[in-house]
C-alpha cells in the first residue's frame, strides 16, 4: 500500500495545474480519495464535523434501493419462468439460454435461485449498460468542466435502471440515460444544479419517444409471446374486478407479483428501503408523508365522488398504494433532495402535491394509466415556486408578528 | 386593576414566573469534551518574560499608544488611550519595561500582523498607584461608574469583545426590562466560566449587583447551561444567601448556541431582538458572568483588565486545565504551563471547535477575548472531507438558530451576489458554523458568509470613501466658480467706478504720450543721422577721429567700430 501511495503521490505534479495530464486531474482525484482520506485542513470553523457526508448519503441510498433491486431480479426471472411454464416452454433461446444452460440452472419459477438468475440476467445488463453510457458523460463533463465525479450518479443509475421493463433494447437504454445525464442534469451546471430528476428525465424520454417498448402489455415479461397487462392498466379497463379476475390479490400487489417495471412492482420492498431513509436521516419523511397524505386524501375524494363510466374513482388509497411505480416513486425519486422543495412546509406541499397529482393522472386521463413518473417531474417543476411561497408568507408572517 | 398603574402602561412581564423556557430554532447537541477539565482548580500562570499587548483586543477603534520603547511601566498602568466613541484603553498587565511598539503576529483568522506594544517584564508584578477605590458604588452616580469600566478597559469576555459601558450606556426608552448574565457557555471545550462561577462565586454576584445598580432593570437572570451542576448550586447558594430580590438563577438545555445573545433571550423570554437591532431595544440587556466579575474588580478594587480565565485544552496538550493568564501572555507560554503539547497535536486554535480560528504561530498573544486556547489532533478533529457540490438537502436550514436561509445565502454570496445575500439578511448570521457542521458536502457556509459581509463592508468603505471624493470634488468646482465669479464681479465694479472720468483721463495720458513721442522723432530729425557727441568737435578732436577711421579702414574686415 506504501508503494502505491508513493507513487500516487509521485505522480500528483502531472496532474497539478501546468502538469501535463492537468485535463485528467479528476479521474487522478477520483482514484485519490477513493483510496486514502485527503490531508488537507480546515482554515477556519467550524472545525468539527457531522459524520455524515455526500458520499456516505448517496451509498446509503444505493443500499436502501438493494431490496428492490434483489426484488427486481427475483421477480423479474420469476414472471419469466412463469410464463414459460404456462406457455409450456422448456427453454431461452439467445445468449441468456446459454448461459443458464452451461451453469444448469433450469426454469423451476418454485425455485428462488433459479429466478434469481434468470432476472439477473435482464436486470444486471440494463444496470451496467446505465453504468456506462452515463458514466462517459459524466467523466466526459468532469474532464471538461474540471470537476470531481460524483457518487450521486451511482444511484440516479440505479434508480434509472429499476424504473424500466426487462425487454427493454439496451440501446434505448443507453439513449435514455444520455439524455437523462445531459439534459437533465449536465446542462444546468451538474449535481446539486438540475431542477428534475435526472433518472426520471431519462425515462420520461424513452416513455415518450418509444412508447411501445416500455408501455402496453408485451414489455413487462420478458418471454415472447407472453402478454400480460400491468394491474393499472387492468384497473384503467375495468376496475378492481378485472384485478381480481386477472388473478392479481392485494398482497400479490404488495409482494411485487405482478407486471411492472422491475424494480417497482414490490411494494414492500420499497417500504423498507423508506424506513431505512428515513432512520438514517437521508431522506425528508415530510415530504414521504406529504406524497402519501396526498394520495390518500384524493383517491378518497374520488371514491365519495364516483363515476358511472370510470372504474378508476372507486379504487381506495390502499390499491394506489401497491401499484404502478407509486411506492419507488414515493421512495426513492420524490425524495431526491436535489429536486424537491428545501423547506420544510414546502416539502408537505411538494409532496402533497405529487401525492394529488398522481391520483388525478391515474384516475382521470386516459392516456396514462400511470402517473407517477409524470406526477413527481410535475412536482419537481413546481418545487422552487414553493418554497418561493412559503419563504414569502413565512415574511408576512414574521413581520405581522413584529408589527403587532 | 391596581390603581397605582394607571399613569403607566401595563405591561406584559418579559418573563414567565414560573422559569418557562422557550426553544429557539435550529441548534445541535454536541459533546461537550469539558469533563477532565472543568472538574481542575484554576491556576495562575505566572509572568511570562514578555508580554505583547495589542492595540486592539475590542471591537471598535484601536487605542492610541502612550508610551514609547524605554518607558518603565507598573502593572495596571494605562498604555494606551481610547481613541474615540467606541473604543477602549489597554493596560500593562505587568510591571516592567517597554521594549518595542510594533507589528507582532496578533490572534486574528486572518494571520495578519497588528500594533502591539511589548513588555519585558521585571517580574516584581508592582502595581501602579491607583486612584481612590470608590468606597461604595451605590453613592456613586451611574455616570462615573460607567467611567470607571471604560477606564478599566473591560470588554465583553464571552468571546465578542463588545465595549461594556457603550453596551450599559445603550437604553430603550422605556428602561432595561432584563439584565441576562450569560454563564451559558455553550460551545464544546470551553468551560472557564463554569470554574470562574464555582471559585469565585462572591465577585461573580457582586459584579451583578453592579450592574444592576447601573441598569435598574426589572429582573435579573444569572443563566448557567445544564452541564456545570457545580456551578449552577455555587450560584444558587450564593444569590439565595444575598437575599435574591428580584435576581434568579435559571438552568438552560445544552443546545449549541444557547450562550449566544439573541439566542439566549429567546430561550429565556420567547423574544427576538429585531433583525439590525440590538437587545436593548426590547429591554434585555446580556452581560458575560466574567464581565460582570471584572466589573466587580474594577469598581470595588480599581482594578483594570489585566488578566483573564483561559481554557486550555484539547487532546494536542498533556495536562489541559483552566489557567489565569496575563492578557499579553503568548500561546506558546500558556501551553506550556500546561505541560506542553502531546506529540500529535495538528492545529492550534483561539476558542472553541465551532467558532474559533486557526492561529499560525503559538508566539501570539492572549487577548481580552481569549476565552480558549485549543489544540488539537488530527484524530479528534479530522479535517474536512472535499469540497462537494451543494445539494440542497436541506439539513443547514434545519439548523440555522438564526432562522436563516443558510443554502440561499451560499449561491448568493458565492455568486457575489451580495444585494440579494443581504435580502436573505445574510447580517443577522452569528457565524456560529452550525450550518458548516452538518453540510454533508463538506461546504465551508461560513467562510463564504465571512467573505460575503466583509466584501459588503469594503464596498460600503469604497462608497464612502468615493461620496467623500465626490463631495470634495464638486466643493471644489463650486469654490472655483465661486471665486472666478467674484473676481469678474469685483473687475466689472471698478470698470464701472472708473467708467466717464477714466475715459477722459486715459485721452489726456495718451496725449501726454504722443506728445513725447513728437518730440522725440522731432529731435531726431533735427540731428539728423549724426552721432550726438560729434558736434561741436574741436579741430584736435576731428584730426583724431580721422586717424582712427583711417587706422580702422586698413583693417579687414573689420571686427568692432
């Protein structure tokens, strides 16, 4: 470890302003504190320190998201081997087939293991293809803009990744990201300055330039000719009887048996990833309260309204809650500090916000059976007008008091 | 109604009878590090062989020097003068003799260098002779109290070093309301004021009772933080055996920064000093309890500000205790009454771990304001991690005690966009570094508020120096103008005095002229070309000339007639 220290610090001066490797002083800083702790100090107070820094935030979000990614893998691999079984068909072709072939796995939908691989084999693809073509732009914009690479794009990436459909083409991949990184957060500055969630910019482009691939009901399971529609969209058509007669029970809706983007459909999976936030501190309970306050309380207006043509009013908070991208959304995308209202009364109201706009998509157009991904860029647009608001009654307030 | 209060307006009492606290927001619970040291007796540290005194150790104008290098000086002399309003005297804090007058390293985050007046010390410690001690101050008026404690050089010791009589002199029309002696001493490390409360508990109290002598206020609250149990029960003791009156003692919750001024009457009375405005014009007035003790000394004793209770501390020295120092006593010397520094030692700082400074050398000296030496290691404060872009958590808003935008005022003062720091009210931050503590992206906020304020003030200083320029510049234009428009006034007046018989007097010198001047070209005429001198030549004198012309003419050419 001295040898490699030593010549880390050997080759620092290349790298320093004037050396010659000055462009590539980043991916030198990157490699530096990745290894070792920096040795400059403070110049000035405070000199002590919370523990808690951004690296250390956006690894716990990367960990507070590994439930539903082992979820996604499960469940992705699971709904395969499922459908293969019903579909009778003993066997993949392509390179997945192969590779299940060699390790000899098989295609028993009982088996954990066996779904654990077969999902990985679609889930782990799509992540790395995500690692990739963002992590280019954001050395390429580091490099240029002579700025650190940071952690946080670790978890855009993730979240990214688990908000697509297993038979997604990894070349949309690769595009969804780009733009996601470049257009959603590059072009404003880089991290901390972007006003939507990158993630979410990446998947609302893919969403609305090839709606086919990741809408409808051919894209979720990933065997083909397989066809099975998300709970939403059976709601959107007929209401919670069509849930039912597809089979689909609350608790499958909760556990995460169901068709859905891969890492979103497991409910559960995404509560513990929230209280794991929200114990650690990373996370704005507010504005999760806030989302699901406000979901709670329109779905309720809707089902006292109800409707004669709309299945849709009927459907209670609790059905809300388990489907479509509603619990992911909440958890992990909502809650992006970055894009979300700062203070605190506009982070209920932000997150009220989402939690109201969420409801009224998924009940009343019927052009989007889901609406979370819509309703959180919606509120993330709306977040500096907040707070704009809320700073400016906090004033009235403040000066009505000193005036009396 | 009680019919005595008709003629004044009732009031609602400042402060809840039965100790009501109030909370103020933000604020962080921090472990405190005092234990090892609050639990030693306080020590003398001696006289050191030099002492080196600054001009300014105050907030306000620096003294002016009155004494020049050769001059003997006793302990408690005057050796520098106020230099206008707010301002304070600096006195030698041993006897001995003055051997420069120059620029030293001074305690300052800046590292720069200031003023300072060196002593070398005899160390027979000799007071000087000192003016009659008043014999009691409650015959004396308030006017010549205050006097004495400008005299006596005492500032505010909490940290802030606040000219104390500017601060006593500062009234609300309608009279002091509180009188808040501050022994809440709420930054980690720090715990000089809980040994000073525990040892000297009877000046501590008389001091008090000076300072309501001075301020009449309607109540009086000594707050003492809820880490110092000693401290607290001394003090109790001591105000319940004085026959307390309208004076409480009040235990506070260790909340960072409970002990700063607007902070602290918040907790204690719900209230909040106006944004620009001071606590005086609610009627709170908020004095350090080592304020109050050098009032003590200096109104009952004479005694000028010579020396003050230092914490020193931190893993970096062996043996850290509270120690009594000479101001103009050096770090180095403090240090090393404390055994020395441990061999990890890494930083030296002046006051605690959230709102001191990083000094550069150990040479500098102990000041009014020097209510800590701290040094520490690496390991028990790690440097800051790298600097990471902000995103906007959240978490320097939840702390801010000052109800600040703590984010908000960052872009703007980093974008040196300091009108809108200023509609943030980046003034009203007290750099109390809560916001930097808890910046998960490791953001140095006060540095870039320290930065922000003190390019507002060099703006400001530009503008005035600039008005200042302007004004001179255009009282120049206008004398100018002035002067040239008198000037031609006073020509036209005498042309006009002087005008009618000027005329015919100027025809008659001109006749005189032309006059001459006739009999002039007349003469001329009449002698034609010939040289004067050559009439009337007598036959001898024509010969000569002759010869001389003819002596001439051979010359060639010729050179002078």
């Amino acid at each position: 470890m001295g040898a490699f220290r030593n010549y880390m610090d050997r080759i620092e001066r290349l790298f320093n302003r004037g050396g010659p490797l000055e462009r590539f002083s980043a991916i030198y800083e990157v490699v530096d504190t990745f290894i070792y702790t920096p040795a400059d100090v403070t110049g000035g107070a405070p000199h002590v320190r919370d523990g808690i820094d951004l690296k250390r935030l956006m690894i716990l979000v990367v960990f507070a998201a590994t439930p539903c990614f082992f979820m996604a893998m499960y469940m992705v691999g699971h709904e395969a081997n499922a459908a293969m079984a019903s579909l009778g068909l003993q066997s993949v072709e392509g390179w997945r087939g192969a590779v299940l072939e060699r390790l000899g796995i098989g295609y028993d939908p009982a088996s954990v293991g066996a779904c654990l691989w077969h999902g990985a084999l679609y889930v782990l693809p799509v992540y790395l293809v995500t690692l990739i073509a963002g992590g280019f732009w954001e050395v390429l914009f580091a490099l240029v803009r002579n700025h650190e690479i940071n952690e946080g794009f670790f978890v855009t990436s993730l979240l990214y990744a688990l908000t697509l459909p297993a038979t997604i083409p990894l070349w949309q991949v690769a595009l969804g990201i780009s733009f996601g990184v470049v257009i959603g957060k590059e072009v404003f500055g880089g991290t901390g300055k972007n006003f939507l969630n990158p993630a979410l910019v990446g998947r609302a482009f893919l969403f609305f330039a090839y709606p086919s691939y990741i809408s409808g009901n051919a894209v979720w399971v990933p065997v083909d000719g397989y066809s099975g529609a998300t709970a939403l969209y059976l709601a959107k058509e007929g209401g919670l009887t069509a849930i039912a007669n597809a089979g689909i029970t609350w608790t499958d809706a909760f556990l995460g048996t169901i068709q859905g983007s891969m890492g979103e459909t497991s409910t559960l999976a995404c509560l513990i990833g929230a209280a794991f936030l929200i114990v650690t501190r990373v996370a704005s309970w507010r504005i999760i309260a806030g989302v699901m306050l406000g979901m709670v309380g329109t779905s309720t207006l809707f089902n006292v309204l109800g409707s004669q043509t709309n299945p849709m009013f009927a459907m209670p908070w609790y059905w809300h809650l388990v489907l479509g991208g509603y619990a992911f959304g909440m958890v992990f995308m909502a809650t992006d500090p970055v894009s979300a209202a700062m203070t605190d009364a506009g982070r209920w109201i932000y997150g009220a916000l989402i939690g109201f706009m969420v409801t009224l998509i998924r009940v009343l157009n019927p052009g989007f059976p889901e609406g979370m991904m819509l309703a959180i860029l919606f509120g993330n647009v709306f977040a500096p007008l907040i707070d704009w608001f809320v700073i400016q009654t906090n004033i009235r307030r403040r000066m009505r008091r000193h005036a009396s | 109604m009680n019919p005595g209060s008709d003629t004044t307006p009732v009031r609602e009492d400042i402060i809840d009878p039965r100790d009501q606290l109030h909370r103020f927001h933000g604020g962080l619970v921090l472990p405190g590090h005092r234990e090892a040291v609050a639990s030693r007796p306080v020590q003398a540290a001696g006289i050191p062989p030099r002492l080196v005194l600054p001009l300014k150790q105050h907030i306000g104008e620096a003294a002016e020097c009155l004494v020049r290098p050769g001059d003997r000086v006793s302990k408690g002399q005057m050796i520098a003068a106020p230099r206008g309003a707010i301002s304070m005297p600096v006195h030698a804090s041993s006897s001995g003799t003055v051997i420069a007058v120059e620029a030293r390293p001074v305690p300052h985050p800046s590292g720069l260098m200031a003023p300072c007046i060196v002593i070398e010390t005899d160390g027979r410690d000799e007071w000087g002779q000192a003016s009659a001690p008043l014999a009691d101050y409650r015959e004396v008026p308030v006017g010549r109290l205050l006097e004495r404690i400008r005299e006596s050089g005492i500032v505010g010791l909490g940290g802030a070093g606040f000219p104390t009589q500017v601060k006593l002199a500062h009234r609300s029309p309608d009279g002091i309301d509180l009188l808040v002696i501050n022994g809440v001493e709420c930054e980690p490390y720090i715990c000089c004021d809980d040994r000073l409360m525990r040892e000297r508990t009877g000046e501590v109290l008389e001091g008090v009772r000076i300072l309501q002598h001075i301020l009449k206020p309607r109540h009086c609250i000594i707050a003492i933080e809820d880490h110092m149990p000693e401290a607290e029960a001394a003090m109790r003791a001591a105000v319940g055996a004085a026959a307390a009156g309208n004076l409480r003692v009040v235990r506070v919750p260790e909340i960072y920064p409970t002990g700063g001024e607007r902070q602290l009457i918040k907790v204690l009375t719900g209230r909040e000093v106006p944004s620009q405005g001071f606590p005086a014009d609610i009627g709170i007035i908020c004095q350090n309890v080592g304020t109050a003790a050098a009032v003590y000394q200096a109104v009952v004793h004479n005694r000028p500000l010579v020396s003050r209770l230092v914490t020193v501390t931190g893993a970096g020295v062996r043996e850290p205790r509270n120690l009594e120092l000479l101001l103009g006593t050096s770090f180095r010397h403090a240090v090393e009454t404390c055994g020395g520094y441990s061999s990890e030692v890494d930083r030296l700082l002046m006051g605690g771990p959230m709102m001191g400074f990083a000094v550069t050398t150990d040479e500098v000296p102990v000041i009014k304001t020097t209510n800590c030496i701290l040094a520490v290691t690496r390991e028990e404060m790690p440097p800051s991690g790298d600097l990471l872009p902000c995103i906007r958590c959240g978490k320097c808003t939840a702390v801010c005690p000052a109800d600040l935008l703590p984010q908000q005022l960052y872009w703007h003062a980093r974008s040196g966009n300091l009108d809108a720091a200023q509609d943030y009210n980046l003034f009203d931050c007290i750099e109390c570094g809560c916001c930097a503590t808890v910046c998960p992206s490791h953001i140095p906020l006060v540095q870039y508020y320290r930065h922000a304020k003190a390019e507002i003030w060099t703006q400001e200083k530009q503008k005035k120096a600039a008005d200042i320029a302007r004004r001179r510049h255009e009282a120049r234009i206008a004398r100018l103008e002035r002067v040239r428009q008198e000037r031609s006034g006073r020509l036209a007046e005498r042309k006009k005095s002087l005008s009618g018989p000027a005329d015919q007097a100027t025809d008659a010198k001109q006749a005189v002229i032309q006059a001459a001047l006739e009999r002039v070209r007349k003469k001329k005429e009449e002698a034609g070309q010939a040289p004067k001198n050559m009439d009337n030549l007598t036959p001898e004198q024509e010969r000569l000339i002759r010869e001389i012309d003819a002596r001439r003419s051979q010359k060639d050419p010729p050179t002078e007639h």
